[in-house]
C-alpha cells in the first residue's frame, strides 16, 4: 500500500490494486468558524486536485472541522457520484446527518459498527470507536463516551489492510484512554498514523496565565502528545510512524496566539518518535506518498522557515472571522442567554439525576453586549442575566464577541442540521478567553448545551 499525505489529517490510503480511500478530508481555509488555517499554507490549486483524484471511500474519523470539510465532502459527492462515504456508528446522528446533508446517503453511505469491517476494492477497513475520554489529555469539553446516550462516542480509530499490511489511523483518538484498551488487540502494524500536538484552547486563550507560564504548560502538554504518540507506536509494534494532524496555525486576531500553542514542528515530532520508539518516522511533503512496500518517501518533509512561517501568519492574521463582520443587532440578547444558560442548568440537572456528583461552582459568560452566569450549589442551580463582578473563588469565566455568542445560541425555528456554530467548535478555534479561578470541574462540559431551546418556563433571577 502507499499512503498520500496532503494536510493536516487529510490522507488517501491506496493499494497496489488500485483501491483507495480518503481519511478526513479538510482542504479549506477557516475551520472552526474561521480561525484555523493550513500549514504550510495552501496555494491554491489543492482543492481541485484532491477531488480530480480518484476516491471509491472517503472515510470521516469524526465531526471536527478539520476532519470533516463540508464544502470539500459536497463537491466530492458531486463529482465522483461512485464514491462512498464511510463513518462509524455513534450512538447520535450527529455524523450522519451531516455527512447526508453532503450528498451521502441511502447506499452512498456505510455507517460501520465497532470492531466491524467494510470493504473498499481489495482494502478491509475496519472501525473502532473511541470510548472513553479524559478532559486532562485531550484539554477540551465534549466527552467521548458516558453511559449517558446524550455523550456517547465522539471519535474513532480506521484501521486499513491490503497487499499483507495494515495501516492504523488513530487520528486524534490517541488523546482518548479507549486507545490503551484498543490497540494491544491489533497486533502488529506496519504504519501509524496519529496526532502529535494538542487543539484545545488550553493555555494559549488563558488571560491570566503569564507568557512564560503559557509557554511552560504548552511545553508540557505537547510533549504529553507526543509521548503517547511514541506509546501507541510501542504498543503496536509499527514498523513505521507518521505525525500527522498537528500542521495548523490560528489566524485573524487570534493569530497572536500560535506561539503558546501546544503544538511542537513536524520535524521535532519526528524527532520524538525516533528517540522514544523503536519505530522509523515518516514525513511527506504535500501531496507526496510513503511506499510501504519499499519503505521510501516521493518528497521528503521540508521544515518551512521561521521567516517564511512569520510572514505567513503576519498575513492571515488580517482575515476577519464571519461573525464579525454581521452589524445587524441582538434585540432578544438577554432573553436569548437567559434560556441558553437555563439550558446548561437543565443538562446540569439532568446529570445529577443520573447520578453525577453535585458541585459548588460558578459559570459565567462576558461579552461588550449581555452577559450573564449559573450557580451550581449542590443540587440546586440558579441563572442570571446581568452585569459581572469579579471571579469567584471556584469560577470559569469565558469572554466573546457578541455576534459569536448570538451564533452560538440561537437557531432558527424547526432548525435540527448541521452547524459549526456549537460551543465546542468556538472552544477549539481558541475564540473565548478563558479565566479560571481553582481546578477544571466537570461541569464546564455543561456548555455544549449553551442553547436556546423554547421560552416557555423561562424564570431568571435578578442580576
């Protein structure tokens, strides 16, 4: 088999026989409402030539922007009517319903259970989905499994065999503790491909946390990545490794950030996993295949400059994100956030009745045009919509632009498809500044349900 790299977690996986699969497309610009950019930067024509190439499978690890490229996916259901989308079988429809919304449905589309296969030509592709998740590894909120239904999984492993080899795509599902218990059963592998560096917003969009310190937790958490990427890579047996989905760089005014992300260079990645595995790193330029066959590269990775790279930042970073750029105002701002905030109360709520521990906490959110909390005391909770004070001793406080909150909350009536205004697409695209007073409490995850349901028994509090 040959893999392509193309970037980020964009691979084609192909056989000797010709077969072929895409993993996790993302070819444009602007995922996660607009502040991740390619790196190396796109020129332009990648777009077109990844979809003249010809795909029988594009599989879609899970719904993260850059994994999942809806405007890539719409035109690659267009014009390869032939190819088959192929995901694996959450608990919600959150997945499918998008993958749908692209053009992919009816027999188009191959929804995979769990430690199921599925034929591409003379490639078995087989799907583990990621059933656990630790917020300490991973650094965002949306869980990948609970008993809870409304959490279930949320990412998965691919694993690839043709021509005698087998290829295991962990994407970003390394970061999940389901891997530890998945991998030992796969025996040995030939190549793996996993994330090496962290997409959280976590420490870079942190206020109160000082650059060096920024910098020293940065340090920490990505060489936790790369550490487990080597781990997996030892578990597996790989002949073979390649770090990949880490090739990204915030732009607009967040691009002031990418020096605290938790994100090392490729080449210090392979580095990494040449000290601490007894595994060979792979890397590709663009476009360029690794042989596993003959155990060579087309065109080797070439580390972009620390010139070339500022100057490409130093232009993005004049890119206005969407949401700033509507003027029309927020009439029900305050109603709107009262509702959404009953939401995350109500969610709160439903957990402890499901048998999660009560929490004495506060979750607040600050923007230039409404803002408001929730009290957690226990088993009791308490919304309000006003002007806030300074942080309590146990408090997250997230601060956004308005017209990012308005997105984020509301829906049209009757709305139930796909969006990438969720919480969790915010939150990974580093748009909230983020001020935290003692430990990460579980109920900040509470915020994926930041949204207005209905207004009827709509009761808040004076500020």
């Amino acid at each position: 088999m040959k893999v392509q790299w193309f970037r980020s977690a964009t691979v084609g996986v192909i056989s000797n026989g010709g077969s072929s699969v895409l993993c996790d497309p993302w070819i444009t610009d602007g995922a996660f409402i607009g502040s991740w950019f390619h790196f190396p930067p796109l020129e332009g024509f990648e777009f077109d030539k990844l979809l003249s190439q010809k795909w029988d499978a594009v599989y879609i690890s899970h719904l993260h922007a850059d994994h999942f490229d809806r405007k890539f996916l719409a035109a690659l259901s267009r014009a390869q009517p032939e190819c088959v989308a192929v995901i694996p079988s959450f608990s919600h429809d959150w997945l499918r319903r998008a993958v749908e919304n692209c053009g992919f449905s009816g027999s188009r589309l191959e929804t995979v259970k769990s430690g199921k296969s599925f034929m591409v030509g003379d490639i078995s592709a087989t799907v583990y989905v990621a059933d656990h998740c630790d917020p300490r590894i991973c650094g965002v909120t949306l869980p990948c499994h609970s008993r809870d239904p409304r959490l279930a999984a949320f990412d998965s492993i691919g694993i690839f065999e043709a021509d005698g080899q087998k290829i295991v795509n962990a994407n970003d599902a390394l970061a999940v503790a389901s891997s530890a218990n998945v991998l030992p059963r796969l025996g040995k592998v030939d190549l793996l491909l996993g994330h090496y560096g962290g997409a959280g917003p976590f420490p870079q969009t942190f206020v109160d946390l000082t650059p060096e310190e920024k910098t020293r937790k940065a340090k920490i958490l990505a060489e936790g990545f790369l550490s487990r990427l080597a781990g997996a890579a030892n578990t597996l047996r790989a002949s073979y490794v390649m770090p990949f989905a880490g090739h990204y760089v915030l732009g607009g005014r967040l691009s002031r950030l990418n020096p605290f992300r938790s994100v090392v260079p490729l080449s210090a990645a392979l580095e990494w996993v040449k000290n601490h595995s007894r595994s060979i790193p792979v890397a590709v330029s663009p476009f360029g295949f690794f042989d596993l066959d003959s155990g060579q590269v087309s065109d080797p990775w070439v580390e972009p400059s620390e010139s070339a790279t500022a100057d490409y930042i130093a232009r993005i970073s004049h890119n206005v994100f969407p949401y700033e750029k509507s003027k029309a105002r927020w009439e029900s701002a305050e109603e709107d956030l009262g509702e959404a905030l009953k939401a995350v109360a109500a969610e709160y709520e439903r957990r402890i009745g499901l048998g999660q521990s009560p929490t004495d906490y506060r979750i607040s959110i600050d923007t230039d045009r409404v803002s408001g909390w929730v009290d957690f005391a226990g088993e009791d909770t308490s919304v309000h919509v006003g002007n806030l004070e300074g942080l309590k001793e146990q408090e997250t406080r997230l601060r956004c632009h308005p017209n990012l909150l308005k997105g984020l909350v509301t829906r049209a009536p009757g709305f139930t498809g796909f969006t990438p205004m969720h919480f969790n697409q915010a939150e990974i695209g580093s748009h909230f500044e983020w001020r935290r007073r003692g430990d990460f409490n579980e109920v900040v995850r509470c915020l994926n349900f930041l949204q207005v349901t209905s207004r009827k028994n709509l009761h808040l509090l004076p500020a």
